[in-house]
C-alpha cells in the first residue's frame, strides 16, 4: 500500500497535479492581496481627494481680505462723496466671507480635526476681528470725512490682517501634515503589497524550478522504462492533452489560463502604480508653500493670478508682474554645489521680500525663478520696482558666493488676455533681457 502510494506521488501527474493547484493557490493569493490593495489605494486616493478640496478651500478667504483691504486703501484716498460705494463693497465681500464660513461649519465634519480647529479657531477669530473692526471703526470714520482717525485705523486693520495671514498659513501647514500622512499610508500600503506580490511569486517561481527538477529526471528514468511501461505512461498523459479545450480543467488549460491571469494581474499592478504616481504628483503640486524658500508655491500663484486677474476685470485697476531669474545660477551650484546653491535661492527669496511692498504677492515659479505680482501698479511703477531689486540684489554679498545678478522681464496686464498669455509676456520679456546679456529689466510690449 505504502509503496503504491509512493508511485503515485511519484509520476509525472502527480507532479503536474501539484504545479497547477500551486499555481492556482498562489495566484488566488495574489487577487486576494491585488484586491486588498485596490480597495486600500482607492480609499486612500479618496482621502487625499478631499484633502485637495480643503486645501483648495482654505486658500480662497485671504483673497477676500487682500480684495477687500485694497478696497479699505482706496478709500482713503477716494473723495468723501465715492466712498459709500467703496464701502457697499466692503459690504459684498464681508457677505461672501461669511457665506464661506457658513459652508465651513455645515462640512467640518468631513475636515482634519487639527484642520478645522485652527480654520474654525485662531483663523477665524482674526477675520471675525478684522470685519468688525472695519465696520465700528474705519468705515464709520472713513464715511464721515475724519481723514485722520481713518488712517489711525486702518493703521489697525493691518495688524489684525497680518494676524489673519497668520492663521490662514497655520491652517495650510496643519492640512499640508495632513496630506503627507496621507501620502505615507499610501507609501506603506505599495510597500506591503509589492512585498507580498513579490513573496507569493517568488514561491510560485520555486515551486516550479523544484517540479520541473523533479519531472525532467523523472522523463530521464521513463525514456530508460520497459514499452509498455513507457506506453502506459503516455496513456496517463494523452487524455490530458486531448481534454485541453474550452470548458475543460487540463495541465496545459490551467497553466495557460494561469498565466493569462498572472499578466492581467500585472498589468493591474502597474496601472495602479500609475494612478498612484499621478495623485502623488497631483499633491505635491497642491500645497501652497514652497518648502525651500517659504515663498508662495507654483500652484498657490497660479490661484492668485486668476483672482488678480478676475478683479482687474471687475474694477479696472493696473496690475503687473515681475518674472525673476538669477543669472548663471548652473554655474553657482557647479562651482560651489547644489547645498550652496539652495541657500543662495533662500536669501535671494529674503531679499526680494524686503525689497517688494506689502500688498505684493511673491512665489517661487521654478529652480532660480520667481514671479512677483504687483496689483494696482502700472507698467512703469513695475519697471521702476523691478530696477530697484535689481540693484539692490546686485550691491549684496551672499557668501560663499559673493554677487550675484537678475534678468527680469515686466509685463502689465491687458485685457482679454488670460493669466498664462500675460505670464507668458513677462517670460519673453525674461529671455530678452537674457539675450540682451542679463542683468537688466526688460519690458514687454
């Protein structure tokens, strides 16, 4: 019995029989895991989808600010009799401010606990503070013509609108925290799915190296057998291979429907990898500080150029732009290295930031480039602030690399154009004054 058992276990069947049922085994393993990791990747791309939303929610209400202290700037120098519009203005955006608020607290329970602490808390109270304050104070003064307690208070809204940034640049680091764990659970779920897709098939691979082993010396004994032997174990095998048709569980089906399987699987894998790679990219792009300078990021401006661009459209208002670049900046981080060259572009961004007036917005585009947005400032006020940084940053010595030189392309914005046709100008204007042999202000036409 013993030794009919041991034949048994022996044959080239036996063998095969134990290939597809591993095969199958390991490849039942492999859906289950591919569809553990799916359902994981899905949900954690859902998440970092609504942390997008936050983001880009947080994000809009210093643009009611900004808007609205510029609308509280030119009041003051309006004639008593225009600023009651002025202030019916005000009066719009405050409505809207709260609108924003009050869709805030019906979705709170969909943000980040930190996130809506800090946007519902110390971000809140600072624009609660500051609407106030334009309302008892500035706006009462500015309308009855007191000129001096006027400025006295707007003087005061400053303070409370720089408390204001504060919050809102608290909330975007708290929900960029939040993004990046996001963004590890998603690092951690690949990391353990490719492990166990790569332990699964590793044994599949050995599994079938120790068979084929065993099944070429055991066609080595068979080819030695007596005819009939031999014959009976060609019989064993005929109806296998005579029942490889649709419908039908054959070695060679198995194998076949197996690997068809094991490709769709891997096409699966790297479809999702794919999709991962792009949300991950799609997140990076979205945080709105960029890490080296604490400039404003690519993104962040983009934001900001189409709200300038749609208030030009509203109240006519000049508006241009600086597109900055450091001269030779290959050669700095050739000759110095790639660390030297980040602190160059570090105190380069301290520079621009003393340099430029309060209502300017600065961000870092790209390497050793920067866009600084001017609003309410026409094509020669622009150039003339764009000559004085370029001076300015032209006398400064930054070690170890001493001075250091701008090109820098001005354009103002024309209407119809759209915000990357305007940015687009001030890039040509940027490659002329390159081409003009840099370290120099180039205006756009």
């Amino acid at each position: 019995m013993a030794a009919t058992w041991k034949a048994r276990l022996g044959s080239i069947r036996a063998h095969l029989v134990v290939l597809v049922l591993s095969s199958v085994l390991g490849f039942a393993v492999l859906w289950v895991q591919g569809q553990y990791a799916l359902n994981a990747l899905e949900e954690s791309a859902h998440q970092m989808g609504e942390g997008k939303d936050i983001v880009a929610d947080i994000l809009p209400p210093p643009l009611y600010l900004i808007e609205s202290h510029l609308l509280a700037y030119q009041m003051l120098d309006a004639p008593v009799a225009q600023r009651s519009a002025i202030a019916s203005q005000l009066n719009t955006l405050k409505q809207r401010y709260q609108e924003r608020n009050a869709l805030w607290f019906g979705h709170r329970e969909h943000l980040d606990v930190s996130v809506a602490l800090s946007l519902m808390g110390t971000q809140k109270q600072a624009a609660d503070a500051y609407w106030d304050y334009v309302d008892r104070e500035f706006v009462p003064a500015a309308l009855e013509g007191r000129d001096a307690d006027a400025k006295n208070a707007f003087a005061s809204l400053n303070k409370l609108y720089q408390a204001h940034r504060t919050g809102v640049d608290a909330t975007v680091k708290l929900a960029a925290t939040w993004a990046d764990a996001r963004m590890e659970e998603l690092h951690q779920t690949k990391q353990r799915t490719l492990l166990v897709l790569s332990l699964v098939a590793s044994l599949c691979v050995a599994v079938a190296l120790c068979l084929f082993v065993l099944v070429g010396r055991r066609i080595a004994n068979m080819l030695g057998a007596e005819p009939a032997q031999l014959h009976r174990e060609i019989v064993k095998l005929t109806p296998l291979e005579a029942l490889a048709s649709p419908g039908h569980g054959s070695v060679l089906h198995a194998l076949r429907a197996a690997q068809e399987r094991l490709q769709l699987q891997v096409a699966e894998t790297e479809r999702t990898n794919r999709e991962l790679q792009a949300t991950l990219h799609e997140l990076n792009h979205m945080v709105g500080t960029d890490l080296l300078t604490g400039l404003w990021s690519r993104r962040r401006l983009e934001d900001a150029l189409a709200s300038e661009v749609e208030r030009h459209q509203r109240y006519g208002q000049p508006l241009s732009l600086m597109f900055v670049d450091i001269d030779h900046f290959k050669a700095v981080n050739d000759q110095f290295g790639h660390p030297v060259g980040d602190q160059v572009l570090v105190a380069l961004a301290a520079q621009i930031q003393l340099a430029q007036r309060a209502v300017d917005s600065i961000a870092r585009w790209g390497g050793e480039e920067f866009v600084v947005v001017c609003p309410n400032t026409n094509l020669e006020t622009a150039t003339a602030l764009a000559q004085r940084l370029r001076e300015r940053i032209a006398k400064h010595e930054i070690p170890p690399v001493g001075r250091i030189t701008l090109s820098v392309g001005v354009a103002e914005y024309q209407a119809p154009e759209t915000w990357r046709e305007w940015l687009q100008r001030a890039d040509a204007a940027l490659l002329a004054a390159k081409g003009q042999g840099r370290d120099r202000v180039w205006v756009a036409p």
